[in-house]
C-alpha cells in the first residue's frame, strides 16, 4: 500500500506533500496534524481513539470508521442502552457525532459485522479534571452500571480499594507536616490504588452479593463503609444508577468524594 501510494503520487502537484509513516500507529510518535480521516482494524478502536485524543497540540477533528457497535458506545447518551464508561470517557474530552451507517454488504467481501463512521473533535479547552482520578471513579461506577451507587460503593472489593487509597492519602499528608489540603488535592496520586483491578464480576444471587457487602459487625469498615454512603447521601447520590448520570452528576460525584479526602488512582 505504501509503495502504490508513493507511485500514485510521483509527478503530481501533491508529491512534496506527501509522507508516508510506515509503522504501528500505536507505537509511532504521531507529527503534528489537523485532521484525521481513517478506516482502522477494529481491534485497535478504544486504544487509537484515546491516542488520538491525549495528542498535543489538539487537533480539529478526526472523522473515522469504527464497527458500529462501538461508534453507537461512543456516542450513547444518558439513558440509552448503550451507555458505558467508554462514552463518559469520550465525551468528557470530546464532543463525538455519528456521521452514517455503513452496512457490511458495501464490502468486498462482506465482513461479518456493521460499521459506522464517526466525527470526534476535542473539546477546547479541555476539562479541568484529574483523568486517572476520573477514570478510577467512572470504572467503579459502571461496574453495575444499572445497580444504585449505593449498592455498588457497599461491596467490599470497592471499599478495601477506597479504603488503602484513603489511608495511603492520610500518611502521606503526615509526612508532608501540615501541608494544606489543596495542595494534597494537586498531588500526583496515580500510585495510591490499582483501579484496573477486576470488579466487573456480575452476581445475580442475593445471597452471594450481601456476603460481598462490609457487615456491620466490622467496625473499622462499618465506619469506612458510613464515611463513603455519607458523602453519597450528601450529593443524593445513593439511589442514582450510573446509567442515567451525566458528566456533570459525575463531576459533582468526584468532586464530594474528593473533598472527603477519598480519592481513586
């Protein structure tokens, strides 16, 4: 492909204009640019997109071809089926349009799934948040995405998390000798807990899911357990399902979590 671009172009006005990188997009340092047209390997979607989106300076706009059920997840809104972090992610850095329908039968051979063809363009200036931080919350939320928060912030997998970020945050603002609480806030606390960790188990028995609850019997827990459903009660959060929250109920969230002094990365 490279070589029959290069021909295609040898001894036209463009040949100066042209320059061909060959390489894994997702290994190579990206130039500058100001537009991204593509056609990607679905399996690179989720990666490429938020490469594209951290690639400073920000570009215009980039209008690609996803499989369609990811063009449909990064687009979803409040509400819809659909809706998962990847669309809270997406659009908290950028405002993503669905441009059209491309079905499999426009192919030669015809692949076996439907496409869509997308227009991402990062939002300028871009959100003033902590994206690890961001990212650690929104994970833990869309877990159960369609469970209250206050079912999913009970599990004990959640709280342990929370609960060693906490205590990690509180050491570190004795070592740093009355250091005042906006600074710990600018702090990098990227190594405070591990948010990847799997928590997306989903378990349908009743039985099985109040064993994964703090009992109340557990006082250091229990006490950990009231300090995070007070700061949900406090924003009226407990009975909201993460499904139906916008980016601004998830600013506000992480905003009353964090001046509790809980963070999550």
């Amino acid at each position: 492909m490279v070589l029959e671009l290069q021909r295609r172009f040898q001894g036209t006005p463009f040949s100066n204009r042209l320059k061909v990188i060959q390489g894994d997009v997702l290994k190579c340092d990206l130039p500058y640019f100001d537009i991204c047209v593509a056609n990607i390997p679905y399996q690179i979607s989720s990666p490429l997109t938020f490469k594209l989106l951290s690639h400073r300076p920000l570009f215009r706009c980039a209008v690609i071809m996803f499989q369609r059920e990811f063009a449909m997840r990064l687009v979803a809104q409040p509400g819809d089926t659909l809706y998962c972090r990847l669309s809270v992610n997406t659009q908290l850095l950028a405002r993503v349009s669905h441009l059209l329908k491309v079905g499999k039968n426009n192919f030669r051979p015809p692949p076996k799934v439907d496409s869509s063809v997308v227009r991402i363009e990062p939002r300028k200036p871009q959100t003033s948040v902590n994206f690890k931080e961001w990212d650690g919350l929104v994970r833990i939320c869309f877990n159960r995405k369609n469970r209250t928060l206050g079912s999913i912030f009970k599990q004990k997998s959640v709280l342990s998390l929370l609960e060693k970020n906490y205590k990690t945050l509180q050491a570190l603002q004795l070592s740093q000798n009355g250091s005042s609480e906006d600074t710990m806030i600018a702090m990098d606390v990227s190594a405070l807990g591990d948010t990847g960790e799997d928590l997306s188990v989903e378990i349908d028995d009743e039985r099985e899911d109040e064993e994964m609850e703090v009992e109340d019997g557990d006082t250091k827990g229990s006490e950990f357990k009231d300090k995070i459903m007070d700061v949900l009660k406090q924003g009226a959060f407990e009975e909201k399902r993460s499904s139906k929250l916008t980016q601004a109920d998830f600013m506000h969230l992480l905003s009353l979590f964090n001046m509790a002094g809980i963070h999550f990365s």
